[in-house]
C-alpha cells in the first residue's frame, strides 16, 4: 500500500511558503493516488495566512488525450456553487435592501409550498440552512437536465410533500438555493448571475470562473467529466447546461480561482483593502445555523451555516463543503481560526481522491489522526467497489422472475401519464418494444423491456442514467392507472417523489 507520505513531519511546517522537499512530495503523491482512485485530471489549492501556497493541476482534461491540467483549469464544483448566494444576499443585507429572517413571499409573492403557515413563514435563513421538511434532495426532477426556468422550479414546488415538520430536521436541498437566487434578483437591478459576476468574481480576480453553459464554452482550458458506464470503463461524458440550477451547483471554476475564494471567506469578507461583506453581516454566514451531521468527520457539535458546514474540532473552526455533479467532484475545508485552506477539484463523479486528498492534506497539517484514518479507509475500500455494484446487479437479477408475460396487449401499456409536478411522461410502442420519453427532460429517454409481469426494465439511453424498474398499476377493471419507479438515486433525483397517473 502507497504510504501516505503527508503524513508526520511533511506538511506545513512553514507556514507562508512550502519546504521544497514537500512540495516534491505533493508532486510525486498526487499523482500515484490519481492512479488508484482512476482519476484522469486533478486541481488542487492550499492557502495560508492570505497566501496561496501550493497550486497546481495534474493529468488530462479528457482520458485517453494529452490534455494537460494546470492550474487555471476549470473544473465543477458542484453544491460549493451554493456558499455565493449567501454572499450575494450578505451584501444585499449591508445595503439594507433585505434582511436574513424577512419571510420569502415578501420578495416573491408566487413562492408556495406544501402548508399555507409553511409557505407564509418561511424566510432567507430557512432557505439558506436546509430546514423546509421536505426530503433529502426534494425536487431533483424539477431542475435535472431540464428544460424549467428557475422561476417555474420555484412554481411547482408546492406540489412536493414533505417528510419532517417545517424545522424539525435538516434535510439537503439544491432548490431552496434556487429560490434564494430569485430573492436577490426581487432587490437588485438585472440578474443573480451577473450579480455575482460583477460584485463577486470581479473584485476577487475570478473572472474565469463560469456559472453559465454560454461562460464555459468561452473557455479553451476545461476539462470533461467522466463516469463509469455498465461495463466500469471510464468514459467521457457530454458537459451538463445546469443553468437553471446555478445557484445550487453550476459554477465551473479553476483551483487558481478557489484559492481566491477560500482566502476571501478566511479573511471575513475582505479581499486586499476592500470591504465586500461587513464583518458582522459576514458572521452570520459562518455562524452554526442549525445542528446538521452528514460526514463520518462530522462530530455532534456540527451544524450547517449558510452554504457550509461547521464544525469545532479539536480547538478549530472547521468549514467544509462537497461538491458533484455528474462527471465531476470537489472537496473543500477550511480552518477558519488558522486562516488555512484546501481545495481539491477531479473530472471524475466518484469523490473518493477529492476527498482523500482534501482530508490528508488537512489532516497532516492538523496532525488529526482521524482525517489521517479516514484517507486510509478510502483507499483501501475503493478498489472494492464496482465488484460490491456488480454483486448487487446479481442480487437484483435473482429476483427477476422468469417465463412470465405482461398480462395486458402490448398497445394497452402505451399513452401519456403525468405527475401534478413534473408534467406528462409519455410511453410509445416500437416494434416489439416501448420507449419512455420525460416532457421537460430529453436526457430521460430509454428502452422498456419486460422484467417479469407487469414490470418492465428502463434502459436508458445515457450511460449517466443507471437502469430501473416500471410497474404499472391497474384498477379493479385491470384498467392501467399509473405506473411506479424503482429507480436508482442519480446525482440529486429521487424518482419516488413522482405520483405517475394515466392522463385521461
């Protein structure tokens, strides 16, 4: 087993400017970790007291292509997007234009959800910290690769049902973000995205950074994202638009950049001598909001701020985010009280290096065994997983039970159903099989075969989408009323919030 090398005496013993032995030990560490966890290309940042003191990118932007990444090379960053709303809405706060327990419906009089007294209560902060009582993840299909405007996600989800009371539980959410976006542009004169162009990204220098599909196209130094498709070979995969989804997890940006960013939050709001977030304004959002424990490295005092988890360890302020989206992952921590920071960004969806990484940088220069043994467990546990996968597509084929028919003709299966939230979903006939196709979502298109009965396999068409189960249901006329998807989670989708109905 590679030892991990950052380990002891390497990492930090200077505190502005690393050793050249370390720095040598990074540059040959990395890349025999990207080897283990199958990661084509890396960023990664560390800063210190305001100074960026290792930046660099390593591998190729697509497998299998002398690309090569440096550290200008942009990379998603998935739900660390999230953590620059609450700056935008912190500047909005300074001016006096809002405040953070002001109820929603004051700035957008069309937000509903499930409960009147939820919906006429709830404010900034409750957007901001997790707490709505919907499921985890609530929402995905609304925003996933469709073609909903962020005003229409925020329209439809009053149909979405709870799972908690309001308050009672933290519960990750990508939409309430979205909604806060529509907040700050109720106040503002033009739009969220060039809001947090102009009065963010511009004053720290992240003009690379993209937020849009039109920004990243502009760029010529990007990398691809990768997934494993059913066979477990890496591949390529198309970039994600996510537009309507920015304010959650859209952003592309370089380790260059995020260092930028981590030195911003670590210094309270300042960047060189100008003021962007008044201090106090700044706290809040870095204040524990709500307790939140997520991670095997969270502890019973961890709560979730505004865009962050945080978490006192051991005398320090942890602060700490993951991000992913399909193709894509990124890991990042800081120590508030030791003005330090880490980033780590990879063109893969598996976070395991992201967060190895993070976790053994961070962990060495703490000298936190526990980060140390968590780095250990990860790489030992990771070659493991695709034969734990491909065991439990085994298991699921067990299941399957054979020499059955559908107990309807073939056209009967077919027609328009819909769900109050999402809208209509269509299942046609071709040739001897059915094709399932989503009204707002083209990349959810695939093949039904028949499983057994009533139930068929979707294949999907788009290796990111795993393949699932459709049972059909009937009434008491064996007369198709809807069907149900046993389908795996994909990104941040939970299929079992549909209510699928035969359209009449």
């Amino acid at each position: 087993m590679i030892k991990h090398i950052l380990g002891g005496m390497l990492l930090f013993s200077m505190h502005l400017c690393l050793a050249q032995n370390t720095i040598d030990s990074l540059d040959q560490y990395i890349p025999k970790q990207m080897k283990h966890f199958e990661v084509p290309g890396l960023g990664i940042a560390v800063v210190q007291d305001g100074k960026v003191i290792y930046s660099k990118g390593f591998g190729t932007k697509t497998i299998n292509k002398n690309e090569s990444v440096d550290n200008n090379t942009l990379f998603a960053i998935g739900s660390i997007s999230k953590s620059f709303t609450p700056v935008a809405l912190a500047m909005l706060v300074d001016e006096g234009k809002l405040h953070w327990d002001d109820k929603v419906v004051t700035y957008l009089p069309y937000f509903e959800l499930y409960d009147p007294y939820v919906t006429q209560n709830f404010t900034i902060r409750d957007l901001l910290t997790h707490r709505s009582g919907l499921k985890d993840v609530s929402g995905g299909t609304l925003w996933y690769h469709s073609n909903f405007s962020r005003e229409e996600i925020v329209r439809r989800l009053k149909h979405l049902k709870p799972e908690t009371g309001y308050r009672e539980k933290p519960a990750y959410q990508n939409t309430m973000f979205i909604v806060a976006s529509k907040v700050v542009e109720a106040v503002i004169d033009g739009s969220w995205d060039d809001f947090i162009r102009n009065r963010i990204f511009k004053p720290l220098n992240m003009e690379g950074t993209a937020i849009t599909q039109a920004d990243r196209k502009k760029s010529n130094n990007i990398t691809q994202p990768h997934i494993k498709d059913k066979a477990f070979k890496l591949i390529a995969v198309k970039q994600e638009k996510l537009d309507n989804m920015a304010p959650a997890g859209s952003f592309y940006a370089s380790a260059s950049d995020m260092a930028k960013y981590m030195n911003f939050m670590l210094n309270n709001g300042v960047v060189g001598k100008d003021t962007l977030v008044r201090p106090r304004t700044f706290r809040e959002i870095i204040t524990p909001q709500f307790h939140y424990k997520v991670s095997r490295l969270h502890n019973e005092f961890t709560s979730y701020g505004f865009g962050w988890w945080i978490t006192p360890k051991n005398g320090n302020k942890i602060i700490d985010h993951s991000g992913g989206i399909d193709g894509m992952s990124a890991n990042c921590l800081m120590v508030k009280n030791k003005k330090f920071g880490v980033i780590v960004l990879t063109n893969t969806s598996a976070s395991w290096l992201a967060s190895s990484l993070m976790y053994d940088v961070a962990g060495s220069y703490l000298k936190d065994k526990d980060y140390k043994d968590f780095t250990e467990l990860l790489y030992d546990f990771f070659p493991k997983k695709d034969s734990i996968v491909a065991s439990n597509r085994k298991e699921a084929r067990g299941k399957q039970i054979t020499n059955t028919k559908p107990s309807l003709d073939m056209a009967a299966y077919t027609g328009t159903f819909t769900d109050a939230m999402y809208g209509n979903i269509s299942i046609i006939q071709e040739g001897d099989h059915y094709r399932i196709t989503f009204e707002h979502t083209p990349l959810f298109t695939g093949v039904l075969k028949h499983w057994h009965f009533d139930t068929f396999e979707i294949v999907w068409d788009d290796p990111r989408v795993t393949d699932g189960l459709l049972t059909f249901e009937f009434n008491g006329k064996r007369e198709i009323t809807g069907f149900k998807l046993d389908q795996p989670s994909l990104l941040d989708v939970d299929f079992s919030e549909l209510d699928i109905k035969k359209k009449n």
